[in-house]
C-alpha cells in the first residue's frame, strides 16, 4: 500500500512539472497571478494534429474563421482547433453531434441510416446518453417521431439546435481564446 501512495505522488508531482512548463513566460511574478487557461491553451497548441501543424493556414484562412462559424468548420484545421477547443471545455458533445449529423446526410443506404440513426440516437439523444445534446421537448418528441423511418434529414432540426448553442456559446469563447490568438500568430509566421 506504502508503495502505491508513492507511485501516485510522483506522478502527481512530474504532472505538476509538466504543467509549470507550460505556462506563460509573458505574465510576470509581479502581477501575482496567473492565467488559468494560458497553460491548457499552450497544452492544446502543443497537440494539436500534426496535419494542421505541418499545413500552417493562411493569415487570411484563419481571419475569415472569425467572420463567421460556417467559414470555421468548412475548414479541416478549423474545426480541428474547434473541437479542441470545445474539449478543453468539456463541451465537445455538440460539435461530435454535428458532424455525426454531416457524415449521416452522406449515407444513401436505407439500412445504413437506420442503423446509423440509431446509433446517434443512443450517443446524443437519449436521455442519460454518455453524450447527451440540450435539446427542448418538441425537437426530441418530433426526432423520436421521425426516426421511425429514418431519412437524411431526420437529425435536421436537432443539428441546427447543436449549431446554434455552438454559434453562441462555444464559437465566441473560441475566438476570445488563446488558443485561437495563437493559431493568428502562427498563421502569420510567429511563433
């Protein structure tokens, strides 16, 4: 048992180092305090997908994600940064939605968007699902209804619900975020 509380406690303590790293060298002793986030923002910029890294978007790419939530997720490393972003939030559950949606309105085969619609059902839908969406009563009872015999705009109202809480929750918090002022800078040949 001895050995166990040991082993815990270096790894809390090599966690902690991890951490300590990361953090901001900008922000000074002085001001006495210390941006919670600016360390899980660099963590994320640290890991984010190695095909967004090698691929460093435009200036112009990464401004036009501010212009609008559209311009954002029609872009590969956009929404790469997005999703994290929302995971560092935990919050993911909506934009995991939404694009199940996307990749639903792709499938052509009736039983596959059953078995697919169930699926999505079971992850976003059902109450106590591991991911649950906040969706209103009459979105779910119409949703329920029209999964009976599932087409590809079955999700259709429930995905728009998911794109809308994004558009006014998750995507402005984004681009107050460090991580997205870090992808400016990047985008524009910074480090």
């Amino acid at each position: 048992m001895d050995r166990l509380a040991k082993m815990k406690k270096s790894r809390q303590n090599s966690s902690k180092e991890r951490l300590i790293y990361f953090r901001n060298p900008d922000t000074t002793t002085e001001q006495n305090e210390m941006k919670e986030t600016n360390w899980r923002s660099r963590m994320l910029f640290k890991t984010f997908p190695v095909t967004c890294q090698s691929y460093r978007p435009t200036t112009e790419e990464v401004t036009q994600w501010a212009q609008s939530l559209d311009n954002l997720l029609s872009s590969k490393c956009g929404l790469t940064a997005l999703r994290l972003f929302m995971k560092s939030e935990h919050s993911e559950e909506n934009i995991e939605f939404w694009m199940a949606c996307e990749e639903f309105k792709k499938i052509r085969s009736r039983s596959k968007l059953k078995s697919r619609a169930k699926t999505i059902y079971d992850k976003f839908i059902r109450p106590d699902s591991p991911k649950e969406i906040n969706l209103d009563f009459y979105t779910r009872e119409s949703l329920q209804q029209s999964l009976l015999i599932p087409t590809q705009s079955s999700f259709k109202a429930a995905q728009n619900r998911a794109y809308f809480l994004m558009e006014h929750n998750s995507y402005p918090r984004f681009l107050d975020s460090e991580l997205y002022h870090r992808l400016c800078r990047f985008a524009a040949g910074e480090r």
